[in-house]
C-alpha cells in the first residue's frame, strides 16, 4: 500500500491509498479518484511538505494511527454489513435500483465494476484493506 497526497482542481489536498503506484496509474487515467470535499476527478498528485519534514518515527507513528483507524473501520463494517464478496458490484446495483433489500453490503470490486457503479451513481465507500498488512 502507498499513501499519495493529491490536490484537485480547487485547490483541496487530500491523501489516497493505493495498492501500488500502476493500480493509482489505473484509477486515475479511469477518472475515478474523486475529491472528498468537492468530488472534483480533476486531481493531480502532489509532494506534501508535511510528510518531507516528518522524521522516520513521527512517520511511524502516523502511519500506525492511520492503521488502527482503519481497523476500527473493518471492525464496524465486519459486524454491520453483510459480506457478499465479489458480487458486491452486482448486489450494489440491484439495491440501487430496488431488485434487491435495502441493506448494508461490503465485499470486492473490479476498477471496471467501480467505474459502472459510479456511472450509476451508486453510493459506495472505499476502505484500503490493512489487516493482511498487519500479519
Ligand atoms: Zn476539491
């Protein structure tokens, strides 16, 4: 995983999690990276002065607040939303246009899944996945 600072076309700065740098590659040309405070797809990556400056431990640091917000994360989705797997793009759409029950869902999409359900308009968050990174 590798965290990238970006800025969008209004100026917002905001930091993306990625697999790695050809999965940002893929996501970007896709024009699927949006702003999370103006949803602008407009969005280039930038150097944050902040993390230059951060010594190797108060990097660490950061890093290890980072996870353990994403844990608490997992840990509320795991209890609270049904785990559908690789059918989620399917599932997702189906609640979205009423053929299936309102209900929280998670599980894995495909970058092409991701552009059809933002294409539809289907509300969907994505949560980097750390607990593999943990073991
Ligand atoms: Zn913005």
């Amino acid at each position: 995983m590798i965290a990238y600072d970006l800025i969008c076309s209004n100026g917002h700065l905001f930091e993306c999690w990625f697999k790695d740098s050809a999965s940002f590659e893929e996501q970007h040309s896709a024009g699927i990276i949006n702003c999370p405070i103006c949803d602008d797809t407009q969005v280039v990556k930038t150097l944050s002065p902040f993390m230059i400056k951060k010594s190797d431990g108060e990097r660490k640091k950061g890093e290890e607040a980072a996870h353990q917000a994403l844990q608490l994360i997992h840990e509320y989705v795991d209890k609270h939303f049904e785990d559908v797997g690789a059918e989620f793009a399917q599932e997702a759409l189906k609640i979205h246009q009423g053929e299936a029950e309102k209900r929280n869902i998670r599980g894995t999409a495909t970058t092409e899944e991701e552009v059809i359900l933002k294409e539809e308009g289907v509300p969907f968050l994505k949560v980097p996945i750390v607990k593999r990174l943990l073991n």
